[in-house]
C-alpha cells in the first residue's frame, strides 16, 4: 500500500463564489428532497476537493460501472455522460434519482445490496461508492468487499470517497451532536469511523495498488463555498436525525431544536473546524 496522502482544502477564491448557494429549511422538507439535498451538496464539494468526479486512473474504452449507495444519482448521471459509450449500473435500497429523464446509459436499479450484487463475475471495469460505506454495517464489510471484488474484472478499479463524521476541532454542541451521530449508528451496528482503516481492510480482500488520499473539509463560513455547503449538510443531516437529538438534549420543541443546530454550526467557525475525508482507489489483482 503507498503511504497517504494529505491535503488540506483552503478557502482562497477557488471556492469563494458563496452567492449561488441556496439555504433551505430543514424541518420543513420531506425524506427524498432532503435526501436529494444532502446528495448534491456533496456532491458539490467532493467535486471540488478531488478536483473531479472520480481519481481511479479510467481508460476511455470502460465498458461496465456500478456505484453502491447512488442516492440522488447526480454522481453517476455525470459519470454517463462523460463516458458515454459505458453502461452505468447502480444499487440502491432506496432511490431518490429522476424517474424518467437521465442519460441512457444509466440503470438505476433498486435493491438491498447486504443480499448479494446480483451481476456475473468479472462484469464491471469500475465499482464505485461514495458516502455509503460510512454507513454500511460493520458485520457487513468483507462481504461486500468480497462481492465487489467478485463482480469486478480482473485489473478493474474499485474506488470510495468517504467523509468522517469527526468534527475536529469542535465546540461542545458539536461534541454532542458528533455523540449522538455516533450513539444512533452503533445501535444498528455501523462503526463509522472504520473508513479511516479501509485502505488496510481492501489490502486484506486481496485488492492491490492501494492508494489512500485525505483531505481537511473545511466547515462552516470560514470555509468559503465548500464550508458553506458543508453546514447546510449538516443541517439538514441534524434533522433527519432530530428524534436521536431532541431526547438527548435539552431541545423539546422544532424551535429549540432549531437553535441547538445553530448553536453547532456557529461553533464551526469558532473554533476553524472541519472534517476529514478519504479517498481509496485500489486494483483487483
Ligand atoms: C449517504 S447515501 C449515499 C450518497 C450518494 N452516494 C452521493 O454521493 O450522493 C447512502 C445510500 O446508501 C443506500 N443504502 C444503504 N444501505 C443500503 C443497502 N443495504 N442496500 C442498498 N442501498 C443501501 C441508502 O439508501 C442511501 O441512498
């Protein structure tokens, strides 16, 4: 495995052009448009960290891709349409992409990918996943590793971009917060710091040439566009987990929810924090 990499995301006018940002009420929206919401906005700044959609070192001439976890489908959509002679396959147990208008070459497949990748052997060129594996049982990992590697051709590339839920460094709403994000996964048995050993875990599947990279994503104003849309991530991620906070802490009502949420992202630019991300890219021997 090559050592790892580091990159910290500055704030300089690369990322400055704060004005395009839309803010959105959280409480107010419902499952698929904060799905949706979150998805793009991710988007949005992993683009911008990595530079691209993707790192992995694709030939033009990929045939088949499949992406884990394609949420929204914004990351897939715009694979297809640069590559657009490749298939684009995609699993998701619960699919917030477009129903009807989205390039031809995308296949947005619904299903639950802990039962099995139900393609043959050695069918894909790429396999991709992006904040899904930070969300994926912990009991659950070298199965699917072993799937993967199972649909991949030998050669094929296998890449994650993964954000860790750590705010470093943080305030105390955020320490809670950060507990509580924590608390909620564990009890369905997802460990979401095991990203940070995935490089070491792909080495063990059998997979080769594993290049780590992370990156410091800056949160909060201080942070320009990117640090921007990363509060506005975690928003509306707060929200979506508003049962977990609300009977921890002393928020009863949406308003003092509301104000808790606040109380954190102001705490970002207090104390300059941010998240750390990983990027894997590796090779099927
Ligand atoms: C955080 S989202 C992924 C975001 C998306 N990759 C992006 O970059 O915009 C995680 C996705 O994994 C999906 N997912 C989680 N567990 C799954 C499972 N067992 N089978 C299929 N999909 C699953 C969820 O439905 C969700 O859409």
């Amino acid at each position: 495995m090559s050592s790892p990499s580091n990159e910290r995301v500055s704030d300089d006018d690369e990322y400055d052009s704060t004005e395009d940002i839309v803010e959105v009420d959280y409480a107010k929206i419902d499952q698929d448009n904060r799905e949706i919401d979150q998805s793009f906005r991710i988007h949005e700044v992993f683009k911008c960290v990595l530079g691209g959609n993707y790192l992995a070192p694709l030939g033009r001439d990929i045939k088949r891709c499949l992406e884990l976890g394609y949420s929204s489908g914004i990351l897939m959509m715009e694979l297809a349409s640069e590559f657009k002679n490749c298939e684009f396959h995609g699993l998701d147990k619960r699919s917030s992409a477009p129903n009807d208008i989205y390039p031809h070459n995308c296949h947005f497949e619904k299903g639950d990918f802990y039962t099995g990748i139900k393609f043959p052997d050695e069918y894909f060129d790429y396999v991709y996943l992006r904040c899904t594996m930070v969300l994926i049982q912990e009991d659950k990992y070298n199965f699917l590793l072993g799937e993967l590697n199972r649909v991949l051709k030998k050669g094929g590339w296998i890449e994650f971009t993964e954000l860790d839920f750590e705010f470093r460094p943080k305030g105390p709403t955020c320490k809670s917060l950060e507990g509580i994000l924590y608390d909620t996964l564990r009890k369905d048995n997802t460990n979401a710091q095991k990203v940070r050993q995935l490089g070491s875990i792909l080495t063990e599947n059998g997979f080769i040439n594993v290049k780590e990279r992370t990156y410091d994503i800056p949160l909060g104003e201080h942070g320009g566009e990117i640090g921007i849309n990363m509060a506005s991530f975690w928003r509306n991620l707060a929200q979506t987990y508003k049962d977990n906070i609300i009977s921890k802490v002393d928020a009863k009502s949406q308003q003092e929810l509301d104000e808790f949420i606040e109380k954190g992202i102001k705490e970002f630019d207090e104390h300059h924090s941010f998240n750390k991300a990983y990027n894997f890219v590796a090779q099927k021997a």
